[in-house]
C-alpha cells in the first residue's frame, strides 16, 4: 500500500499476507469487489489548493485592482484611489481627458525645453517661459491674441466633444470644410490622416496596444515633468536650462535639497 512520506509517496509492494484478516480469514478481495476495497483502504486523497501568482502589473504590487479597471485600457495599472471610473460613462470621458492633458503636456515640456535653450545659448533673443505671456507683439495686440486662442481652441474642443458623444461623426463629408479626408479619424481621441498623422503610424488604431501604451506612458511622464518645471520655476525663478547648467557647475552642493532649504531660510 502507498504510504505518504514528506512531500513524496513511498510505494510499497502489496502481497496478501499485509491485507487486514477478519475473523482469523485473509481477506481475498474478487475481481467485483475491487473497486469497493481500494476506495476503502487505498491513501485517501486531499484537494489540492494551487496559488496562482497575480500577472498584471498593478501600481501597487499585490494590490487588487478595482473590476471595473480590467487591464484593457491602455496604461491601465488599477490606480483609482477616489473611485473616479466607477461609472463606465464617467470612465470613457476621464480617459479622454487624460490623454488630452498628456499630450498638451509633452508639446509643453517640448517648447519650454527649446525655447530655453535657444535663450541660454544666445541663438535666440527670447523671454523665459513663465514671461512669455507678458511680451508684446507687434503685429497684433493681446487681447486680440486671446481672442483667436479662444476661437480656434474652442472650436477645436467643440469638434472633440461632439466626436466623444458620436464617434465618427466628425469625419463625415461637409463637416470640417471639405478637409474631412486630411483629418480621417480613426476613433475618438485618435485623429489620423495626413495632418495629423504624417507618419501612418496606428492606422488599425483597434489593434494598436502598444502604440498608446507608449503614448500615455510618455505623455503622464510628461506631465510629472511639466509640474516640476512649475515648481522649479516658483522656486528658483529661473528656467529649467539655467536650473540644470548650474547644478552640473557643482553638482554635490547645487541640488534640490540645497535649493529648497535655502528658499525655505
């Protein structure tokens, strides 16, 4: 009979001297009653209970993500501490929002980080970033630069939202000036053609994971950047170039710890 030893089992042979006797008989089982006796004294068998360890990459490792964060949106990793996306409507908008957010961040951090450098290097006579607003122009006044943000920005919104609550609609003939075709959107938040996407990248935007994995990856990197260029500035009162060249002039003594305590003092 099998015996289990540790974590192994030790299988003894069987032989008709080791069965149980009863009543000073060997007990002889028959053909019919085979399957009665090894269901008797054959080694039960327990369940056995197997962990599976957790495949999807979460924010917080061993974290359970909320079920309605079911790792399909792109750059889902079950970060909801507020249970914002509870409502599946709520959802879809809070997406769309945060890629719009991402990619005004990356073109933000983009022109701030060439702008400074053209003005520390000399190859451009232009305003640090924070008073950029404040310059005058010469060909139009502020208050008429407002105004055509505010057109063309708005505009550019209102198409975006009606887009959001009809896909498809927004590229339907006659709706954009007869530049339907140059804009071509492919689903909503990913406008293709050849305006605004020269390159054909994504065009099955279905199929395309990794393409907008890469994207909000980059683009909530970008905004971390965009808040610390805010900070810097509040703090410093100096460009993100001039913060970095002088932290390479002595870079044990200029850090951030140095800065903030010498702001703080």
């Amino acid at each position: 009979m099998a015996v289990a030893v540790g974590r192994g089992f030790l299988v003894q042979p069987c032989s008709y001297s080791s069965l149980p006797t009863f009543h000073n008989k060997i007990y002889k089982p028959s053909l019919g009653s085979a399957t009665t006796f090894w269901s008797t004294f054959a080694p039960q068998r327990y369940p056995q209970v197997a962990v599976q360890a957790q495949q999807r990459p979460t924010w917080l490792p061993g974290l359970d993500p909320p079920p309605y964060l079911d790792g399909t949106l792109a750059g889902d990793y079950g970060f909801d501490p507020l249970g914002l996306g509870e409502d599946p409507k709520s959802l879809k908008w809070y997406v769309q929002a945060e890629l719009v957010h991402a990619r005004f961040a990356m073109a933000g951090v983009a022109g701030i980080l060439f702008t400074d450098l053209l003005r520390v290097t000399g190859i451009s006579n232009l305003p640090v970033w924070y008073e950029a607003g404040a310059v005058k122009f010469e060909f139009a006044s502020t208050r008429t630069l407002i105004i055509v943000q505010f057109l063309l920005m708005g505009f550019a919104e209102t198409k975006r939202y009606m887009d959001f609550i009809n896909p498809g609609s927004q590229a339907k003939e006659g709706s954009f000036f007869g530049l339907e075709a140059a804009l071509e959107g492919l689903e909503p938040g990913y406008p293709g053609g050849p305006l605004l996407n020269p390159l054909g990248l994504a065009k099955d935007i279905k199929n395309a994971h990794e393409w907008k994995l890469k994207e909000i990856k980059n683009g909530r990197l970008a905004m971390i950047a965009m808040l610390g260029i805010f900070v810097q500035a509040y703090v410093t009162h100096a460009g993100p170039i001039d913060n970095l060249v002088e932290h390479l002039s002595n870079p044990w003594q200029k850090t951030i710890i140095q800065t903030l305590a010498n702001s703080t003092s």
